[in-house]
C-alpha cells in the first residue's frame, strides 16, 4: 500500500496516509488541531461504536437501510467498540465543540472498514457511504452527547461503583477490628471526648457508602439520551422510531436503564445532565480527600505525630533521611481528589457555555468527566488495596493519649460542675499531670466512683450511660 491516497469530501480532495482507515474530513481536523496529544478514550470510542451499530440495526428494521449495508455497518461498528481500531481515531480533544470532527472520523472509519470487509477500496464511499449509511439518522449534535452520557454512565457503572465498593468493605473490615480500642477524639484539631477508633472508621466506611450512591445518582443525571434531535432538536432527516429503537438497542448491550430525552432541545442546548454527574462525583472526591488526609493525620510520626494507626510500608519516603516512610497511598488519593475538583470547575464552565440549540464544549467535557471517573476508580482501589487493608492500631498510643487528655474532665462535669471540671483542666494544662491524677489527689469523688466516672469506655457511649452522662 502507498504511503498516501486520497480521499474526498465537501470541501475537495484531500491527502490520508495509506493505511488510515479514516478519512479526508477527519485529516483536516488532525492537521487543524494539533494541539494537546488527548484523545477520546477507549470508553467513549466504544461508546461511539455502539451507538453506530445500533443505529445501522436500527435503520435496518425502519426499512430505511438495506439489510447487506447494515450488516456490513454493524460489523465495522463491533470493531469500533471492541478496540480493534482505536488507532484509527488520531483526533485532538480541543477541536470543534460540537465534537463533528470525531463523529466524522467514526462515519469514516467504519465506511471504509466496510469496503476493505467488502474486498473493495478504501475510499472509495462503497458499499457505504460515511454520510448517507453510517450517519443515517444521525447528527453529529446528538451522536456525540449521547456517546458522552453512554460512555459516563458506563464508566461509573463497571468502574468507579466497584471500587468504592471495595473501599467500603476494607473500611467496614477495620471498624469491627478496631472496635475495642478507645483513643481520643478530636475537634478543631484539638483533643475531644474519647471514641472507639473503629467509630473513627465507621464513619470513613458510611462516607464511602454514600459515595456510592450518589455515583448511582450520576448515572441516573445521564440516562436520558439526545439521539433523535439530529441537528438542532426538531430530528430532521430520522424515522421517528428511530431513537428510541437505537436507545432500546444501546440499554439491552449495556444493562442502563437509557431512555429518549423528554425534549431534545434540552439535552441538546444544555448539558445540565453531565454538570450535575460531574458534581455528584466531585462530592466523592470531597469525601475521599478527607478520608485519605485523616490517615495521614492518624499515622503521623510515627513517634513524634499523632501515631495512633501504622500505614502499610509501600516504598522509601526520602532520598536523604534513612528510615522515613511517607503515606504515599493517601497523598496519591488526595492529589487525584483535587484533579477532579478541577475537572469539576471545567465541566461546570463547559456546560454553562451552551448557546441556543448546542452546546460547543463538548469534547472536553467528555475528556475531563471520563478522566475523573478514571482517576477515581484507581485510585480508590489502590488506596484500598495497599493502605486500608494493612492499617495497623497502635493500641498502646491510643491509650497512652486518652489518659493524659485534659478532655477526659468532660465526664466529671455533669457530677461536679462545669467550673470546677474547668478548673481541674486548667491545672491539667498548667502541671502537665493528668486528669486522674489530680482528681486522685484533690479526693474529687471516692475511687470506685471516680474509676467509673473517667472510665474512656463509657465516655464512647451515647446519652447518659455510666460516665459519660450529660
């Protein structure tokens, strides 16, 4: 094969490397925008995929395409979703808003992709055509919304849903094991009322929990589909059971309940559906940052921090000081965390940019909500895999600093007062002795009631059981 052919278009000829199944429109858009190296990811290439072979089915039964044509349509479409030529799809994320050039590159690869299975040149339009088969019924202002919300909801579905499924069960796992050690709480960083560190990380698992459902909540902002709209909304040049036969098709491959959008000038114009997925998932990232920064907080030291929990060991932590272990797994989370507050911020500038009948932020819009969903998934997984599962209680730190907290005076103060508990706390801080001691000293209350009154235990209980009522 030569190193170049040409191919045709609107706009005239057009020179295409020799094996680019792709064709001239989507030379032009690799030659107009070279600019970042991103390019659509597998997810939405399959997305795109699924979307062309549903629509050739679809057409098929609608007696608007004959049934050799679609076949052919729907085998190159198969490959298209299946990864097998994703080399094929060299276009630049920051190209037109519409997101043209990519479905474009789709038509084209799959026309051509049908003649090379058809034993007929690449090129040569024959037997199917990029626009009037592959594209039939089909805009690039509805095709390419509605493989962004395939495409999404998929990712979050197969992906970040296990993940944070995983994360919970680990966390889960270490509140039942660290249930019996009681350590002190803390509030504006300050030393509070004793709790069981296995309440510290019930908390983290219920975080996670309802992390998972709001990503349940992300699918369901995006189920509606834009296919039908064609160009502007109104579904010029389609079969009116055309979306929602397509959609049908697309709902049974992936298990998403995906359905026509209720008006195609919303889901066209707007792109509230992605917004408010993007801020379901920043909401995890804001969940998932405060559990990773308290690890890294509870593990500090390890002798002169907090060093109430050990983190798994994972690699050297300085290129100068011998011995030094960092929490890396918590410091890596917390970086993908604030990546996807980011991406967040450009998703809501992107859907905030439609005008009229388009939206014209697409691409990148599609690029920063499938990297979060991407960035999320492994991060969490390994976050679960290489810090929670080895989390290690230092029973004895977590004893050592519930007895010497002047927090410990909390319980004396419905038996005695809150001034006089005050006082005790003040000259806790001023001798550096602790609570018990100077209660012992002072004879504050006979010493069996005394020993159940600062009993850490009684304080991690609600209401006013045993010592700590009031």
């Amino acid at each position: 094969m030569s190193d170049t052919r040409i191919e045709k278009d609107s706009m005239g000829e057009m020179e295409v490397p020799g094996s680019a199944l792709y064709g001239a429109s989507t030379q032009r858009a690799v030659l107009n925008f070279p600019i970042s190296g991103y390019r659509f990811p597998r997810e939405f290439i399959r997305a795109l995929g699924l979307v062309k072979m549903a629509a050739a089915r679809a057409n098929q039964a609608l007696g608007k395409l004959d049934s050799a044509r679609a076949d052919l349509i729907a085998q190159a479409a198969a490959e298209v979703s299946a990864g097998v030529l994703d080399e094929h799809f060299p276009v630049d994320i920051f190209q037109t808003g519409s997101g043209t050039s990519t479905n474009m590159n789709a038509n084209e690869v799959i026309a051509n992709r049908c003649s090379q299975i058809a034993g007929r040149p690449i090129g040569s339009r024959a037997p199917v055509h990029p626009n009037d088969h592959v594209n039939m019924g089909q805009s690039s202002n509805d095709v390419i919304p509605t493989a962004i919300h395939i495409a999404a909801a998929e990712s979050i579905k197969t992906r970040l849903l296990p993940a944070l499924h995983r994360l919970e069960t680990a966390l889960r796992r270490k509140s039942c094991e660290f249930w019996d050690i009681i350590k002190i709480g803390r509030t504006h960083l300050m030393d509070a009322t004793p709790v069981r560190l296995g309440q510290e990380f019930s908390g983290y698992a219920r975080q996670v929990e309802q992390a998972r459902l709001r990503a349940g909540g992300a699918i369901s902002a995006i189920e509606e589909l834009a296919l039908g709209g064609t160009a502007v909304g109104t579904g010029l040049n389609a079969h009116p059971e055309f979306a929602r036969r397509v959609i049908a098709l697309i709902a049974e491959e992936t298990g998403i309940g995906f359905h026509e959008a209720a008006d195609h000038f919303e889901a066209q114009g707007a792109k509230d559906g992605l917004v408010q997925a993007s801020g379901l998932l920043k909401t995890i990232a804001v969940s998932l940052f405060k559990i990773a920064n308290d690890m890294r907080w509870l593990s500090s030291g390890p002798r002169c921090g907090i060093g109430e929990i050990q983190l798994p060991a994972t690699q050297p932590g300085s290129s100068i000081m011998p011995g030094k272990v960092n929490p890396v797994m918590s410091e890596a989370l917390m970086q993908v965390c604030a990546q996807v507050i980011g991406n967040d911020a450009t998703i809501t500038w992107c859907g905030a940019n439609g005008n009229f009948e388009l939206n014209v932020m697409m691409p990148v819009l599609a690029h920063d909500i499938l990297e979060t969903i991407r960035l999320l998934a492994n991060a969490v997984t390994l976050f679960a895999d290489r810090c929670i599962d080895g989390i290690v209680a230092n029973k004895a730190r977590c004893g050592e600093l519930v007895e010497y907290s002047m927090a410990m005076v909390t319980s004396l103060a419905p038996i005695i007062g809150y001034d006089r508990a005050a006082q005790i706390a003040k000259e806790s801080a001023k001798t550096g002795r602790t609570v018990r001691q100077i209660c012992e000293e002072q004879q504050i209350l006979p010493p069996d009631q005394l020993a159940i009154a600062l009993d850490p235990a009684e304080m991690t209980k609600p209401g006013g059981e045993g010592g700590a009522g009031g």
